[in-house]
C-alpha cells in the first residue's frame, strides 16, 4: 500500500513539473514574440524625428499628435502619428509637418508648412 501512495505521489510531482515548464516555455515564446511588436510612443517617435531635423539645422519647437494616423505613400499604407517641427535656417524659421511610422519610427513624409 505504501508504495501505491509513493508511485502516485510521483507521478503528480512529475506532472506538476512537466506542466510548470510546458507554461514557462509557452510564456517565454509569446513574451519575445510580443516584444517585437511594441509601437513606438509618441514621444519616442518625437524623439527620432528631432534626431533626424536636427542634422540639417538646430530646432526651435517641436509638437506631436498622440493619436495614430493611416496614411498612404506611394501606393502603401502606414499607422503613423503626425509631428511638426519649427527649425532656424539661415536666420530664418521654418515649420515643417511629418508622420512618423509606429512601429519603425522612420520618417514616412515630410511637408514645408507654410504660413501666411
């Protein structure tokens, strides 16, 4: 009798851990598959833009829309959200609008905002 309680006392230990590693595997798999697909945050997406502007000429404003837009560029479409820039070139200040794309953070579109 004893041994009958041993062997089952086992085999629900050895399920136990079968099972805890069969679900800390599984949540390992969609943890790293999630993880690629994170969008950027606006204001990371700010960030890269000004990076960007600011290799041609030094930035005096920025902003950018919390919300995401859906553009279409040559034929395909982007999640992107809507930014501008205020920059000085040549003593003169220029405004500039651009979409950022949510997942990659490259600059889809750029516009010279002109203000009358």
């Amino acid at each position: 009798m004893k041994t009958i309680i041993f062997e089952v006392k086992r085999l629900k230990l050895r399920n136990l851990l079968i099972g805890a590693g069969v679900g800390f595997s599984i949540g390992y798999v969609l943890r790293t598959q999630l993880d690629c697909k994170v969008k950027l945050s606006p204001e990371q997406a700010l960030k890269h833009a000004k990076i960007k502007f600011e290799e041609v000429a030094p930035i005096v404003g920025s902003w950018i829309y919390i919300k995401e837009e859906r553009i279409e560029k040559n034929g395909l479409f982007y999640n992107t959200y809507r930014g501008g820039i205020s920059r000085n070139v040549d003593g003169k200040t220029s405004q500039y609008e651009f979409f950022v794309d949510t997942d990659t953070g490259a600059i889809v579109a750029v516009d010279e905002v002109t203000v009358a």
